[in-house]
C-alpha cells in the first residue's frame, strides 16, 4: 500500500499569468496522480520573482504557520524553483519542497513501464539535476563567505565529481536509448514497407485516447490482450503502443496509442522522449483526441499544438475528434465537429469514417493479373491491398483491389 503525504500546494502567479487558475487545478491533479493528500493551498500575486525565495520573504512566515496548523509533509510549487531558491525554502519552513517540474518527473517514474521508458525519464532527470547542483554549490559558497581556499577547492572537487558522475551517466543511457531507438527503427522501417497508413492519437493527457484506441480494438480485433492499459489518471500511457486496425471493408491502418501532453510539460521531458513521439512525425494522419468535459480544452488544444510543433508534426494531416460527450450537454454541441464518448461506444463509426476519408483518400480501384512467379508481389498485395474479390487461373492470380496512388504506379504494367 502506497503512503500518501500530507502537502500543500503553492503558485506565484507572476504579471497576472494567463490560465493561472486552470494551471492550480493541474497542479491539484498531478499530486493526487502522485499520491499527495492536498491540505492546504496558498497562492500569491508578483510583477517580478524573489531571487532567494521565489515568492515573497513575507508569505514565507505564512507558509510555515500553515505547515504546522495541517501538519503537511510536502509543500509543491507551481513554479519551477532553483536549487538555491528550494534550500532557502526548506531552511526558513523545515519541509520539504519540490516544484511542477520535480513532480512530473516523479510521475513519469513511477508510470514507466517498459526499458525505454523508464531510461527516458532517468535521463530527463539527471538533466534536472545538473544545473541545480551546480546552483547549490554556488549558493553553498556564497553562503561560507568563500573562507579559505582549500575548502573552496574540495568543494569544486567535489561539484566536478559530482557533475561529471551525471554527465557519464547521461551519456551511458543516451548510448543504451540509442540501440533501443534502432530497434525500434528497425521495426518501424518494416512497416513502413507494408503500406498500411499510419494513424496517431495525439492530445492532452487524460484526454482519453486509449480508450478510443481501446473501443477500435474491441470492434475490430476483438483479442483483450490486444487492449492496452487505460486509468482515469494523469500519463497513464508512457509508451507507444501500435495495433493493426482491420477495418469490415478489408482497409487497414495502423493505429498507435502514444504518450499524452500537458501544460508546461518539462523541456527535458519533451527532449527526453523525443524519440518515442517520433512515430508521431511518421504519421499519416493525426488523430487530436479533446476532452469536451474539460473546461478548459481549449488551452489543451494550444498547448497539444504547441508541443506536436515543438517536435516537428505540425504539418500532417489532422483531425479534431471531442470525446467525453456522455458528460455534457449535448444541445451545447456543434454537430459538425466529430463528437464521441470512447466509454459510452457512441459516434465511434462516424471517427471511423473521417479517418477513412483522410487515410484513404487517394486509393485507386483497378484489375490486374499477377503471374505466380511474382511471389513476393502476390504476398504484398494479399497483406497490404484492400482486395474486393480474386481469381486463382491457370497462369496467374486475378486481384480487384483498392490500393493508394503510390502502390499503383508500382503494379501498371499488370493492370488489366
């Protein structure tokens, strides 16, 4: 049984932020994610940041009387701190304190399940680390006065250790994502030779893209191994995960569950897991999964758009798909747009239809004749066309198929 903390959550909103309050109500839901009990918040208005404590010197005796009055074990920052500002803290209020950025990266360490994964966040960690060691030797040697040069000198001899500790290890796990990262290419190259299209659930986390991936599953591979994990919590999903969706019509297209987003998601995170959302720049279509129930979706919209840009996908193809419908209003909907609650198996054939539409596109319907000495040619056309129907005779095999443009410039001289 996990131990839940006592915390209290603090955010400085500097200049009147925009979305400062839908920005606490994350914060709240990454703690719970996080297994912190929060009993107590505290909130403050700044044109500019206090260097030494982030917040203002006076909150801080605040801070500590609400520590003592709820007995909090924790206190969480909505801000990004450095070393020297969490010291500082920590001295004057005798808790312990950790930013956003400490949280997710605590989230993501618990949520990861496979090697890569978990090499992922080790690596965006130790990178969270390294310059806030380097902070808190400085803010040590401003602290001694820089008494003596002997100990000034240990104290670099070990900063440098203690850097270059993390440096190589870094690097050790970056050699180690790298073969990963082959292997993965290796498996994504083989499909890339299938020419089945490429379809990726993108969006905001908790936005439930699983549970769509979830409910195409049950239509049309119907295996509950082939179902892949789903919670109603925040980053569920750490991984990409690809099923091969084999539509009524015998269209196909792979379909891949891939890690959600989130507002201010830590640079190193996005860097760390940049190879894993490369599946999602290889995407034929990208399928934005929106929950409509949220209140704020629309700054979950921008800050998802604002991340596939950031790692070079926002020039595909995209479709808009509002999910969680079952928990609003419904006269409240635009019916134009795509509208569907994955749990409630409601509008699911009309995403099929819009995937449809996008994907297949450019699909060709045409005759041809195959000679059984094009083995090799036969076998791609049964894994990969959409055949209507085919005729074994005595010199060949006869396909009717739909198959995309590409395919088709590839099989002219076979076309009857």
């Amino acid at each position: 049984m996990k131990m839940i903390k006592k915390g209290i959550i603090v955010g400085i909103n500097i200049n009147n932020k925009n979305n400062f309050e839908e920005s606490i109500i994350e914060l709240k839901n990454l703690c719970i994610a996080c297994d912190i009990e929060i009993v107590g918040e505290m909130e403050q208005n700044l044109k500019k940041i206090n260097p030494t404590f982030y917040m203002g010197s006076g909150k801080i005796e605040e801070l500590r009387d609400l520590i003592e009055e709820m007995n909090a074990e924790i206190i969480v920052f909505n801000n990004e701190l450095s070393a020297s500002q969490i010291k500082n803290i920590e001295e004057e209020v005798k808790c312990s304190i950790i930013d956003r950025t400490a949280l997710i990266l605590d989230i993501f360490a618990n949520r990861a399940k496979t090697r890569e994964a978990k090499l992922q966040v080790e690596v965006a960690r130790l990178q969270y680390e390294l310059p806030r060691l380097i902070g808190a030797n400085e803010n040590l040697g401003r602290q001694s006065g820089g008494v003596g040069t002997k100990n000034r000198g240990a104290g670099e001899t070990k900063l440098e250790l203690d850097r270059r500790r993390i440096e190589d290890r870094i690097a050790s796990l970056n050699k180690e994502l790298e073969i990963l990262k082959y292997q993965r290419n290796t498996q994504k190259n083989k499909r890339k030779k299938s020419s089945i299209p490429n379809v990726a659930l993108v969006g905001y986390t908790n936005a439930g893209k699983s549970s769509v991936m979830n409910v195409l599953v049950e239509k049309f591979i119907n295996k509950e191994d082939k179902k892949v994990f789903e919670k109603n919590m925040l980053f569920a999903t750490l991984e990409t995960y690809v099923r091969n969706i084999k539509l009524h019509n015998n269209k196909s297209f792979l379909l891949y569950d891939t890690v959600g987003f989130v507002g201010d998601l830590p640079h190193n995170l996005v860097k760390a897991f940049r190879s894993t959302l490369e599946e999602v720049c290889d995407a034929d279509l990208l399928v934005h999964i929106i929950d409509i129930s949220n209140p704020n979706y629309k700054n979950q919209i921008d800050v998802t758009n604002e991340t596939l840009s950031q790692i070079g996908a926002d020039n595909i193809p995209m479709i808009y798909v509002y999910n969680k419908i079952d928990l609003i209003d419904l006269d409240k909907l635009d019916n134009n747009k795509i509208l569907i609650s994955a749990k409630r198996d409601i509008g699911i054939d009309r995403l099929i239809e819009s995937i449809c539409e996008k994907v297949f596109e450019d699909y060709i319907r045409f005759k041809l004749k195959i000679p059984y000495s094009e083995g090799k040619m036969i076998s791609n056309i049964m894994e990969n066309a959409t055949i209507l129907d085919s005729e074994y005779i005595e010199d060949g095999v006869i396909f009717n198929i739909e198959f995309s443009e590409k395919e088709y410039v590839k099989y002219k001289q076979y076309i009857i």
